[in-house]
C-alpha cells in the first residue's frame, strides 16, 4: 500500500462525509460535526485493524497452503512490540502505511497456485470479517428490531468496520505499484494478475524470499558476519538476482570491510540503472564515503553527491534522510541538516535505529555544538550518552569523529 494512498483516501471520504452533512438542513450542525469527528475516529481505528486482518489473512493462507511464515509485519513506524510464536515474529509498530507477511523458505511444488492462494489471503481474510459482521448484525435486527438504526454509537461502529475494510479491499486490489518507504512494490491485485506468467527469474527470487529474511534478521542481532555468509549464498544459489548483493553491501558495511562494499556497489550501478534498488546503492555508497571521507573532502564531496542522488530517488525513507543530513552537517551545511534530522528524531521517544537511531541524535547534537547552542546539543547528547549501538560497528567510527571534533562535547 502506497504510503500516502490511504490518507488521501481519508481526506477524501472525510471531505465527502462534511458536506453531506452540511446539505442536510435537518440535522444541527453542531451535532452534525460531533457525528462527524467520531466517524472519523473510528474510520481511523478500524483502518489499522483491518491492516491486522489483511496480514493475518496472508499469514493463515500461507500456514494452509505449507508456506511458512517467518514475520508479520503491521505499520513502519515506531516500533509498539515484538512478539514471537512458534517459527513466527509478530512485529507492531506505530503508523498506517500498511503492512508485510514475510514467507519463510518453502518448496517449488505447485509454487504458483499456492503462492497465489498466500496472496489472495489477505483481502479474503476481510470479506469473510465484513460477512460475519453482517450477518451478525442481521440476526441482532431479526430479533431486536431497528436496535442499530436507532444507535448512532452502534451503526456507526459497524458501517466504520465495514467501509474501512470495503476501501482497503478495493486498494489491495487494484493492480500498480505502491511506494512502500521509497521503494516500488506490487499490489495484492498487481500479483495476482501476475502469478500464473511469472519467469523463472521471479519464481527463484520467491524462492529465496525467506533466505534472505534470514540474512537481515541476523543483521538486526548484529550478526554481520552471519548475515554475509547467507547473502552470499543466495548470490550463489541465483547471481542474477540483485537484492541479495544490495543486502550484502550492508553486512560488509557493518563490519568496516568498506572497499569491498565500494566495489560490489559500483559494479551494480550500470546494472541497476532505473531500478528502485539505485536508491539503496546511491544510498549506501553515501554512507561509505561518509565514513571514509572525515577530514577528507573529496570523499566527502562523493557522499554529497551519492546522498543527493539518494534523496532525490525518495524523500521518504528514514536511512535516506539520515544519511543526507549527516553528510550535509558534515560539509557544513548544518543547518539544512537540522532540518532535516529534526523531521525524524523525538526526544521523547527511546532510541530506535529505524525510526529514532542514535546516530541522529548524535549528529543533532553536533550540529548544535558547531552553532555553539550547548542547551540544545546536551540535550541531544545526554540521550545517547550510554547507548550501546554507538560503540559497535561502523557507528564507533563515527562516535569517534564526533567526539574527537567536539573534544567530548566540550564548549571552547
């Protein structure tokens, strides 16, 4: 689901709903917008809900069809909690961009019909919701007539539920591509128009699909090395498929091997022109020449440019605007690169390295320090004072940059 898809959807339904209310003179207008502000409120609470069901759906069609499932993902926001049970990981974060059913590793028999039943799980898993709510309600109205009708609170709790389902349903199921966090992915609907005429290229990619979930969740552990040796094997098991050389290029990062890193990126540039995955190359080159190039200015220069080109690929991704403004402090530009960081870091919320990493407030911290607003850069700095992220991989490099620049974030 395109990220802001649903709330121009939103915005939409809520622009349509106010003025049919307006045009009714019988209603009082007062009331007639407290009715409003609840149904939208409940719209609203009931959309993340059926984001519930939607991937719960895929998840129970994947269990049916021995497709197993290594992570369901609800929201990209800030993480809420992380549960698992069995061989599967419920992770709940905040926002309503969507969501992700990630399948485990599985076998190539009857790999279309079942991989089209995972699919269609979801916006199925809906209409049996929006069935048994009407036919609840149906047999509540049989034998406690206009019970609904006559309770706004009531009919308004079940048309939310049901509208809210009906416009995701019918989003899932148009067939484009939605910017999923900067990143073209296909629709529910676009898949299964697709499935029974997917090429072998696309049938090893699912295929590997869970192998390299595996890789990423052990760089999430901090098992670099591990996770190295896993998208190496899925390079192996498929060279042609790029997404496990992109993910590699982040476990050579983290372990410092940055040469490496350069080389494998640069030699996927040509290959991956007008591909979505140039913005994680352009990306992570920034971040390599960023590392590389303290006190270095031509090297700094390439991160300039690798992260513009980044950016300019997508606004939205959290990586890609953090990088961005770390580069940008780094040059100089620091107030830019407040700007920037301030869009995505809360001093409210704890430490997070996707949605509230230390390395931003790190980097806030320094760019306060360079205006020479100690208030402002303690703050920053006291938060991640003790943090461990800052003192393991490449992040140390950057500690110790920052440290040695600021001399302990000492004021002169």
């Amino acid at each position: 689901m395109k990220n802001n898809f649903t709330q121009y959807i939103v915005i939409g339904i809520i622009l349509t709903i106010f003025i049919s209310f307006l045009s009714n003179n019988d209603i009082n207008l007062f009331s007639g917008i407290l009715e409003l502000l609840i149904n939208i409120l409940l719209f609203w609470g009931f959309l993340y809900i059926d984001i519930i069901i939607h991937e719960f759906g895929h998840a129970i069609a994947g269990w049916t069809v021995k497709i197993p499932i290594k992570k369901i993902t609800i929201g990209f926001g800030h993480n809420i909690f992380k549960y698992k049970f069995h061989e599967t990981t419920l992770v709940v974060n905040q926002g309503l961009q969507g969501g992700l059913t990630h399948p485990g590793t599985f076998s190539p028999n009857f790999l279309r019909l079942r991989y089209f039943f995972f699919i269609l799980g979801g916006v199925g898993l809906q209409a049996i919701a929006m069935g048994l709510v009407m036919a609840i309600t149906s047999v509540i109205e049989s034998i406690y007539p206009q019970v609904l009708s006559n309770s706004f609170l009531l009919s308004s709790i079940v048309d939310s539920f049901l509208f809210s389902n009906f416009i995701l349903i019918v989003i899932n199921l148009l067939p484009f591509k939605a910017n999923m966090m900067g990143v073209p992915m296909p629709t529910d609907g676009l898949q299964l128009l697709t499935i029974f005429f997917m090429n072998q290229q696309k049938i090893q990619e699912i295929l590997l699909s869970g192998k390299i979930l595996e890789g990423l969740e052990y760089i999430e552990e901090k098992k670099f090395s591990q996770a190295e040796l896993v998208f190496r094997e899925c390079i192996a098991s498929n060279s042609t498929y790029l997404v496990p050389k992109v993910n590699l290029s982040v476990a050579l990062i983290r372990q410092q091997k940055l040469d490496e890193a350069i080389a494998l990126l640069t030699s996927l540039i040509t290959e991956l022109e007008k591909s979505p995955l140039q913005l994680f190359i352009f990306n992570n080159l920034a971040w390599i020449y960023f590392l590389k190039g303290f006190n270095q200015s031509e090297l700094l220069n390439l991160a300039n440019e690798y992260s513009e080109k980044a950016i300019k690929i997508s606004n939205q991704s959290a990586y890609v605007i953090g990088t961005r403004a770390c580069v940008l402090i780094e040059i100089g530009e620091v107030d830019e690169g407040i700007k920037l960081l301030k869009g995505r870091i809360n001093l409210n919320r704890a430490v997070n390295e996707t949605t509230n990493s230390a390395i931003g407030f790190l980097y806030l911290a320094y760019a306060y320090y360079l205006k020479s607003d100690e208030n402002q850069s303690q703050k920053y700095w006291q938060k991640i004072i003790n943090n461990e992220d800052l003192k393991s991989s490449e992040y140390k490099l950057v500690l110790d940059h920052v440290l040695e620049k600021t001399n302990q974030f000492t004021m002169p």
